[in-house]
C-alpha cells in the first residue's frame, strides 16, 4: 500500500523542487533557501500546494525553466501532475496493495492509492472516512500529495450503506481506477444540483439532504443557506420559494447585518442568494421586500446591483410596473439604485409593448426633473434603448443645459445608441433569469472567483502571517467607452465602471 523508498524519495525531490519554485513565485514560507520542507509548517506546505493546483500554468514553467537540471523522466513524471484529481474522497476500504479513495459525488470514481512512505495504515481503524487531498500520477499508479486533510469522523449507519452503493456503481461503471493516464468516458451529463461541490466545500452531503428538504421547516431551510454558504442549487432555491412563510425568513436574513458579513453567516452569500429567491415567489410581499433591500443595501449588493437586480426586477413581470416607477422617483436614492429600476421599466417594454408609450413619457419626466447630473445621463440611456428620435429634443436640451454627467454619456453617443447600435450590449444583463444564478455554471463561475479571492486574502494581505512584498504596479489597461465593461455586468463600460473609477 506505498512507494517503494526509492520512489517515495524521489517523490519528494521533485515535489519538494516544485513547491520551492511556486515559494519563489508566491512567497508563503520565509527563509526557504533550498526544497526542503522537511521540518515546515504542514499549514503552509498545504497553502502552497493549494496554489500550484490552483495555477497548473506554473508547472508548465517550471518544466521549461527547468533550474533543477531535472532528466527527462523526472520532468515528465512532473508533467503528468497536471492530469491531478483534486476534492474530497471517501476512504472506503482497505485491499492488500492498495487504499480506495471513492469519490462519491456527480460521476462516482474509485481510485486505487498507494501511500508514500506511509501505508495509511493510520486509516485502518477509521474507514470509511472522507478526507481532502490531491491524486497525482506516478509511474502509471495513483499517489496522494503528500498532505492529506481528515476529521475522522467514522460513517456508519445509513449513510455508510448508501457510500457501499455508490462504490459498486463506480466499480460498474468504471472498475477500480489504478492509473490516472487512464482515458475516463463520460456518459452522463454534470449533476446539476452539484452534490460533489456541495461536499466537497461544505461536508454536507447532498444524497443525504434532498430527501429531507420538503420535511424541513422553512426556518431549517434558511439556516441550510447559512451552512452552505454559495453552494446552493435550484433545488433548494426552489423548495423555498414555493413556501407561504418564505418572505417572513428571507425578511430575517436580509435584515440581519452578520449575514451581510463575508466573515461571519454563509460567508455574505446569504443575502445574495436571497434577492435571487425574491423573483421566483413573485409576489407583491417579495418584491417590496426586494424593493427595501435595494433600498438599504446598495452598499452591500456592490456590483450585484448593477449586474442582477435589473433582472429580478424584471421578473415580477407587467405587475411590477407602477412600483417600480414609484421607487425609481424618489430623489434620495443613489444614482446608480434609481437607474438599475429605470432599467428594468425600459426592458419591460420589450416584453410588454403596450407599456411602451408609458414608460417613455415617465422616464422623459424623470429626466427633465431629476437634479442629479449623474442619473439623468443614465436615464438618457435608457430612453435611447427605445431607438426613437423623438426623444432626443429633451436629451439635448439636458446637455444644452449642463445637467448631464458627459463622463456617463455624451450627446453623440446617445445618437449612436438610438440609431440601434448599441442596444444588445445595454440590455444584455437584463436577460438573465434568477433561477439560473443557481445553476451549476454559474455556482462553478462565482466558486472560482471566490476561491481566488481567498488564496489572495491568504497570501497578499498586509495582515497575513506570510508578508508578500510586491511593488510592480499593475498595467492600466484601456478600455473604450462604449465597450462591454469588464465587470462582466453586460452594460457599456461608460454606464457601468467608468463612471465608478471616475
């Protein structure tokens, strides 16, 4: 059940070279003056792993710099590191020559492991027990990383019943995975519901939870929310929405400033989560409460307000109408609040012509009365959105008047968004529909963002244990007024970012 000592040594020659030349790149550990870890803090090791696995491009580097004069064979054995199976295993029995790590979620795999100098047998007495590691290729058999994470928590009872099945089925389908140069064919579709993200991130297990959800108290399925942090799916976003009490929760949750907290109740995805539910209760309660939220959390929601609320707005379909008009008036809102509405009321008429007419002489009116240089431009384009020349008399007696922000939108480019040219890029962000923030793309798209984001916080923060120093300052790079923004949020960047930084 492990390396021979030749080729565990060898193992950690390599492994030891390449996280000393990812030290170099991302300095975590002081003083690393040779690829040695022997004596480190597991904790950092663990940290640089997380790194490289995370940036696979530095073994691409590292192999071509080559600053260890590595052999041929060497350099390849680092080289098929790339094919990694990274995640959360269930070590599930104990063979004569090898240890199963089953991982027992989305498309179920078992893999056959050796230890390193080890045999695991610190495992023996514990299985089946789920643990976090890295599978890495090595001489056609499966290693782990050399760091291994476990809380020993034995699984027993039903949930170790249904693990034996699911290891069957992976053995079916795909026997016992001895070597990870193996092609793999896939037959089925991704698990849409992401039992095996769900898992790994949160150590609730999906098969578990989704029969119980319907039994569960809507109270129980808010704080399933809190523990599950950004891996919520349609599923659960859904059994909530259909219950009577599910504003009077939602409500709670949005009020609660500790749920805002990326520190504190599901990592500040609560709330986020929350104004994404609103929509599909699609009632006047919901989206009054979303309307509040909005409101006093414009801070909070940052660029999700720009990117998403126009279309949960829009959501709540004709009927939303007047409230929205109502809300968007109000003069003490901030500029960028009142647009995201005035937004959805003008992509409401592409759904629903007969409010066409209407919307324009009130976003007209909203113009000619605002006093804020800011949204008037914002609202100019949206009024430009409807591609109708008529309205270009009051958009030019604004300029004329001095009570535009030019920075948002000059008189020119509001001609050329009449004239139709930009209008797939302004109303792009409002065709997502709130259900999908829920699905597994865009769960995996936020994941990786936030993953980033952590390791950031991990290695460059001032306060960090692991002083980073780094004085290159970023390149600026340029972007065209009238180009989608990077953000992502599908607007023109003059209507989004740009004004922003300005």
């Amino acid at each position: 059940m492990k390396l021979s000592k030749q080729d565990a040594a060898l193992y950690y020659k390599l492994n030891w070279a390449l996280l000393y030349y990812v030290n170099q790149e991302f300095p975590v550990i002081k003083g690393v003056t040779k690829p040695d870890f022997k004596d480190r803090d597991r904790n950092q090791i663990q940290l640089l792993h997380k790194i490289l696995f995370s940036n696979i491009e530095l073994i691409d580097s590292f192999t071509d710099e080559n600053p260890f004069n590595f052999n041929e064979d060497e350099l390849n054995i680092i080289i098929n590191w790339k094919t990694f199976v990274k995640g959360k295993f269930c070590v599930i029995n104990h063979p004569k020559d090898h240890i199963i790590f089953l991982q027992p979620f989305n498309s179920p795999k078992a893999y056959a492991v050796l230890g390193l100098y080890e045999d695991m047998s610190d495992f023996s007495s514990n299985l089946p027990v789920y643990v976090d590691t890295v599978l890495l290729p090595f001489k056609e058999k499966i290693i782990y990383s050399g760091m291994i994470k476990s809380n020993f928590i034995r699984i027993e009872g039903h949930e170790n019943e249904i693990l034996m099945d699911i290891y069957q089925k992976a053995k079916n389908r795909f026997g016992i995975i001895q070597s990870l140069d193996e092609i793999i064919i896939e037959d089925e579709d991704l698990d849409e519901d992401f039992g095996d993200l769900i898992a790994n991130e949160t150590n609730i297990g999906w098969y578990m939870v989704e029969p119980e959800l319907s039994k569960m108290p809507t109270e129980i399925l808010i704080d399933l929310l809190k523990v599950l942090g950004l891996y919520v799916n349609k599923k659960i976003a859904m059994e909530i929405a259909k219950r009577d009490d599910a504003v009077f929760w939602l409500r709670k949750v949005i009020q609660d400033g500790r749920c805002w907290d990326r520190e504190d109740y599901g990592g500040g995805w609560v709330p986020i989560h929350a104004v994404h539910i609103l929509p599909l209760i699609n009632t006047k309660e919901a989206l009054e409460l979303l309307l509040d939220t909005i409101r006093y959390r414009s801070d909070d929601l940052d660029s999700w307000l720009t990117e998403n609320v126009a279309s949960n707005l829009i959501a709540f379909g004709e009927d939303a109408i007047e409230d929205l008009k109502r809300f968007s008036f109000d003069e003490t809102l901030d500029s960028f609040t009142r647009s995201t509405v005035t937004t959805a009321l003008a992509f409401l008429t592409t759904k629903y012509p007969s409010h066409e007419d209407d919307i324009k002489e009130y976003l007209l009116k909203l113009l000619n009365t605002t006093g804020d240089p800011t949204f008037a431009s914002l609202v100019a384009g949206d009024l430009a959105s409807f591609h109708d020349p008529s309205v270009m008399p009051d958009i030019r007696r604004a300029f004329e008047e001095d009570r535009m922000d030019e920075i948002i939108d000059s008189e020119e480019d509001i001609e050329l968004t009449i004239a139709g040219e930009y209008d797939s890029v302004l109303f792009n962000a409002c065709k997502k529909y709130p259900l999908d923030h829920f699905s597994r793309k865009n769960i995996e798209y936020l994941h990786s963002i936030n993953d980033s984001k952590s390791m950031y916080d991990d290695i460059f923060l001032d306060d960090d244990p692991f002083e980073f120093e780094y004085n290159e300052k970023p390149k600026k790079i340029k972007i065209g007024r009238n180009e989608p923004c990077p953000c992502g949020s599908g607007k023109k960047y003059k209507k989004c970012c740009m004004s922003k930084e300005a």
